[in-house]
C-alpha cells in the first residue's frame, strides 16, 4: 500500500525578528497572518502566516515552541512557492518590493514533473526563497533528464 501523504502541511521559518519577518512575508508575498493576537498575547507559540495554499509558521529563535528541531538556527530554509503568472512578472514584483533577484531565472522541474522558470531570492534572515512558475514551460537540464 502507498504511504497515503498528500503533501507538505507547513514549514517553520525560524525568525530573529519575528515582526521583520511578518513584515516581509505579508508585504512581499502577500502573506496573512492568522491567530495574531493570540501570538502577541503569548498564548500560542507560532505565529501562522498564509500565503496562498501554504502555511509558514514564524517562530521566535529566542523562544522557540516546545517541540522543534534539534539545531534552532534562523536563515536555513530553503522554499519553493509556485507562482501563478510569468517568471518576468515575479521578478518585476520582488523589484517593486526592493527585493533582489540572487539567482534566475533557470530551468526548474515542478513537484508535478513539468519543467518551469524560477527566481530566488532571500527573506530577512537570509532564508532562501524561489518563486517558480510552470506556465512558461522549460527544457529540462542534462543532469535531471532520466537515465
């Protein structure tokens, strides 16, 4: 029988600065967040951020949940979100926001197996993100094309 995972739940995002980081994940990616209040008035560890069908959850590296990672460090994720228009418009949207394009845009195969464009680019703690869209299709690169 398959293991029966649909997918990836949410991602914890260490934060230094959790308001920074708030702060870029609601004004760059749109992000919402959910529970505030309860968040700021410390009866939940976590602050939820939505940003399209994904969850980030920010927590605060000084005081972190109760059940984490065994190494706490802030800037180690790396983070894939799908975006839903050309890879021009991404780049054009993170420049906007004073947002530097560190890499892209390159070749990238999606979860699904359709090749697309990506960006990336990194959050205040110097996390790696990458925007990447499959609706400019891509040749796939020599080393990810099956044996």
């Amino acid at each position: 029988m398959p293991v029966p995972i649909e997918g990836i739940d949410h991602v914890v995002v260490m934060a230094s600065d959790v308001d920074r980081s708030l702060d870029f994940y609601k004004n760059v990616l749109g992000g919402e967040a959910e529970f505030e209040d309860a968040f700021r008035m410390g009866k939940i560890p976590v602050l939820r951020v939505r940003i399209g069908k994904a969850i980030i959850n920010l927590q605060r590296l000084n005081e972190p949940a109760y059940i984490v990672a065994d190494r706490l460090e802030s800037g180690t994720v790396d983070l894939c979100f799908r975006w839903g228009r050309s890879i021009q418009e991404a780049i054009d949207w993170l420049k906007d926001k004073n947002v530097d394009v560190i890499e892209g845009p390159v070749p990238r195969p999606a979860a699904n197996g359709v090749w697309g464009k990506s960006i990336y680019f990194r959050d205040p703690d110097g996390n790696l993100l990458e925007l990447l869209t499959t609706l400019e299709p891509s040749e796939p690169i020599p080393e990810f094309t099956p044996l």
